[in-house]
C-alpha cells in the first residue's frame, strides 16, 4: 500500500533568543564565546529599509520586503509569512541582488508581491515604513558534536519619530544532532537573562510605527497536521511544538499587555502540552520527561491564580443590575496585585529556563532514544489516536450519564477530562479523513464544547464563592440549577454521537501535508 508522507520534512533548526535584561557585554565574556571563531565575512553593520504601501496592504498580506546593505553590498528580500502557527518558521524567501538601494520590483514578478500590486503603480505606491540597523557579531563554535553558528545583533529600529532598541541571539545548526543546540543555549543562558523569542524585526517595526494589528491578538489553537502514517515519534513533536508556541507568544502578549485572554490562551497551551504527554505517555517515561512535566504544571500553578481571578472580574462585570461595585473593586485590586506577581515570575530564571527546557526536551529529550519505549515511539499515528481517543470518549460518556447525581468535584474532573478529549480530537483531527468522519466531528465536537462550557460556568461559581469567601445568593442558586439542568440535556446528546476515529468512519486515503506541521522548532 502507498504511504503518504510517513514522515515529517526535515528543516534546519535555528532558535532565537533575546535579552531579558543585561546586555550583550555579558555575554562576549562566556567562556563558550571567547572559545567560538570569530566569522568577520558575516559580521558588520545592517542597514535595512522595509517598505509597504500606504494603506499596509503588504502587512496584512502577510509579505515582508525589505532592502538590506551591508558594506555597499545590496540584497533585496520578499518574504511571505505562511498560514501556520508554530516554533517552526514557515516563510517563503526571495532574494535578488541589487545595484544600488533602489527597489527593483520586476525581479519579483513570479511572488505573491506582483498579484498584490497588480493594477497600480508599484514604485509610486511603496515607499519606506521603518529602518532596522543592526551591529552583528557571528561566531561558529563546536559544541559537543555540533556545530553551531552563533550570531549577536544589537539593532535599532526607526518608525518616524519612534525609536526602539534591541538585542537578540541566533542559535543555528549547522552541523551535527540537535542536542547540544538547545545545550548552548541553556548554557549561555546562565550567563546572561535570556528567553526564547518568535517576534521577527519586521513585526518589531510594524508595532512600533503603531500598526494595530501589529500589537498581536492572542495566539489561539491553529490546526496541526498530523498523518496516520506518521510514528508517534513525529507525530508528538509535531503536536508539542504548536503547544509551546502557544504558551511562548500568549508570554510575550501577557508581559506587554497584561490581557486576560492572552493569559488564558498561555494556561490553555499548557494544558494542551499536558494533554498531549497524556496520550504519548507510554513513550514519556523517562525521568527527563517526568522533570519536563513537572516544569509545566509549575508554570501552569502560576498562571493559574491570576486567570481565576480574571474569571471572577468578569463575572462580576456582568452582573448587569446586580453589580456590586465594591466587590469588583476588591477584585479589581486582587487581580492587578496577581498580574504584578505573574511578571515578576516571567522575569525568573527558572520560568526562562523551564521555557527552554520544554524546548529542548520536545526536540532532544532522551526520550527520543530510550530502547524501551521504541515500539511506542514506531507506533502509527493512526493506530494511536484510535486508542487513545476511544479509551477516553468511553470514559467520558459512562460519568456524563450520572451528571445530575455527582458533586462539584466529579462534575469538574469530567470538565478537565472533555478537555483532554477535545485537545485530542483538535491534534489528530486531520488524522481521520473521509466525509462520514467529517460529518461525526462535526455533530461530536460542538456537543462535548457545549458541555464543557456548561460545567465551567458551574465551577466559575464554585471559584468565585472561594476567592473571596462569598455567600451564596438566590440569583446564584437559580443560575446553578439551569446549569445543572442543560448539562443533563447536553449528555443525552453526547449519547447519541459517534466517534469519528472509527474505521468505518475514516477513508485511508489522508489529507495533504501541511509541510510546517513536522518542522522541527525553528524560530524566526
């Protein structure tokens, strides 16, 4: 039988890092760096234009295009940011040498640039938008087996009358297992306050220049490609790292903005990391995983005390006429005293080490090469997600009929069970094609989301009456017992629909490769 794309495309592995604070004169002094060979062909100063047209139209296009001099030397580059979400960078790039610093537009005719610009006067409708400077330092450096290619930038960006400073490491494999990649970044990492970055010099440019859509929504769960055929190896990395994407970018978005709904997307990240160890578990049992576990249901403990409260604000917001105003005020204050304790914690060593640490451990963890677990790790995709998914829709369904009978504590472990299920179904859901598995997933899913909202407003006011030690009220009571009554109707439902993993369901032939979904992390 034909296998279709059994395994994920291989891609280079670069990770970027910047300075949470120091400088990079810390760093020049690490024993690692005055050991590394100084690359002065690649070093020097990079002057960069970005361009755009007047109403952004390349920004919210998804494209780039800059023109970068260095030492005379003119490099004009298009680069169009793809539709996934990951570690993994997933751009299409262009280069075309240049004369001088002037755009050369009709080297770009065969890019999504010239359908964009179609119609109108390309040189009259680009014209500049910021400019990043960047004074770069590389450095090629064996460590272990690897070769590692290391680049310093301390970079300037000019939007108008705005400037901003920064500075960010380079990490890129050149040689060698992946390994001691993330090993030199957790070692220059003690040396200096570093944390994993995603946010690429243009989007540093575009925030700046005040671009709304530049401040960045929350990052939410965006589909992974998983095929049948793939090991669970593959399969794992491939789920883990759109995970730690999710909680890396909400990170970023939580320390700038303070907003709740990225806070709640980092907690749901870690839990769909959590959710995912769950189902490769068998593969997982190593102590280095049992530690990298550990590490997440910190950083989950964390995140955790600020997000009930943001939960409780919330719902004394809508309290409609019975607002109590000295309530939310004293809520008010808990949750600004609970941010200011989660920042606090973002700047910790161990939150950035244990970012990278997850890291490591989904792209070099010694899981990967336990002798033990090799049949789990060979197991087909496929096969695995049957197992998995059906072990814990049986479960699920057998507590749903008993919901009306059980107490709060039941009723919230069934909640964080449909979790785990859903994660499940939305990791392996391009796993099972067909149309008769399309059309199960579409009846399954909004019931069991249904339902776990249902019995989240339930615990909400379970979490609300704890935080602040609240008696219960009529209206209360009155909004528990409709609940209580929807959450029977909900799991009649739930009765009646069918799994779509089933192999009656699923057609063997899989949906095409989304080719970023098995890249290893790559950051851009």
């Amino acid at each position: 039988m034909h296998r279709a794309n059994p395994v994920p495309p291989p891609r280079e592995i670069e990770l970027k890092l910047e300075w949470a604070a120091g400088s990079v004169a810390d760093l020049l002094a690490h024993p690692l760096l005055l050991r590394a060979e100084p690359m002065p062909e690649r070093s020097g100063i990079l002057r960069a234009t970005y361009y755009d047209t007047p109403d952004l139209a390349l920004r919210r296009a998804g494209l780039s295009l800059r023109i970068r001099e260095r030492e005379g030397r003119f490099v004009q580059t298009l680069k169009a940011e793809g539709g996934e979400h990951g570690l993994a960078l997933a751009r299409d790039e262009w280069e075309w040498p240049l004369a001088d610093g002037n755009l050369a537009l009709g080297a770009a005719s065969a890019t999504p640039l010239a359908a964009l610009l179609a119609g109108s006067d390309p040189a009259g409708s680009l014209a500049p938008v910021f400019t990043v400077e960047t004074e770069r330092q590389v450095f090629e450096c064996a460590h272990g087996d690897a070769l590692i290619e290391i680049g310093l930038d301390r970079s300037r960006i000019v939007a108008g009358p705005e400037r901003a400073e920064f500075a960010e490491i380079e990490l890129e494999l050149r040689q060698g297992e992946v390994g001691p990649l993330f090993a030199l970044a957790l070692d220059l990492a003690d040396a200096a306050a570093l944390r994993l970055s995603l946010l690429t010099k243009s989007e540093r440019g575009y925030r700046l220049r005040g671009v709304p859509e530049a401040e960045a929504e929350p990052a939410r769960a965006t589909p992974i490609v998983v095929l049948p055929d793939w090991s669970s190896a593959d399969a794992f990395r491939a789920i883990a790292r759109a995970c730690l994407f999710q909680i890396v970018r909400n990170e970023e978005i939580v320390r700038r903005a303070r907003s709740p709904e990225a806070l709640h997307q980092m907690r749901v990240g870690t839990r769909r990391l959590k959710a995912a160890a769950a189902i490769f578990e068998d593969m997982l049992d190593d102590r280095d995983s049992a530690e990298a576990m550990e590490e997440l249901r910190w950083i989950g403990r964390k995140l955790g005390r600020a997000r009930d409260i943001d939960v409780h604000v919330e719902t004394l917001r809508n309290a409609g006429s019975g607002l109590d105003r000295d309530a939310l005020a004293k809520a008010e204050e808990e949750q600004a005293r609970a941010y200011a304790s989660l920042l606090r914690t973002f700047e910790k060593r161990r939150f950035r080490h244990a970012i990278l640490r997850l890291a490591a451990w989904i792209e070099a963890g010694r899981w990967q090469g336990r002798k033990k677990a090799g049949p789990a790790r060979a197991l087909p995709a496929g096969e695995r997600a049957r197992k998995e998914l059906g072990r814990r829709w049986k479960r699920i369904r057998r507590a749903a009929r008993t919901l009306a009978e059980v107490g709060d504590g039941r009723r919230h472990r069934l909640r964080i069970r449909i979790k785990g299920l859903r994660y499940g179904i939305e990791f392996f859901s391009a796993t099972f094609a067909g149309r008769k598995a399309e059309r199960r997933r579409r009846v399954m899913l909004p019931v069991l989301q249904n339902l776990q909202d249902t019995l989240g407003e339930l615990n909400d006011l379970v979490v609300a009456k704890r935080i602040l030690a609240a008696s219960g009220d009529r209206e209360a009571a009155r909004r528990r017992k409709r609940l209580l009554s929807r959450t029977e109707v909900l799991a009649r439902r739930l009765e009646k629909a069918k799994p779509f993993w089933s192999r009656k369901a699923a057609e063997e032939k899989p949906r095409a490769l989304n080719n970023a979904a098995g890249a290893p992390i790559r950051t851009p």
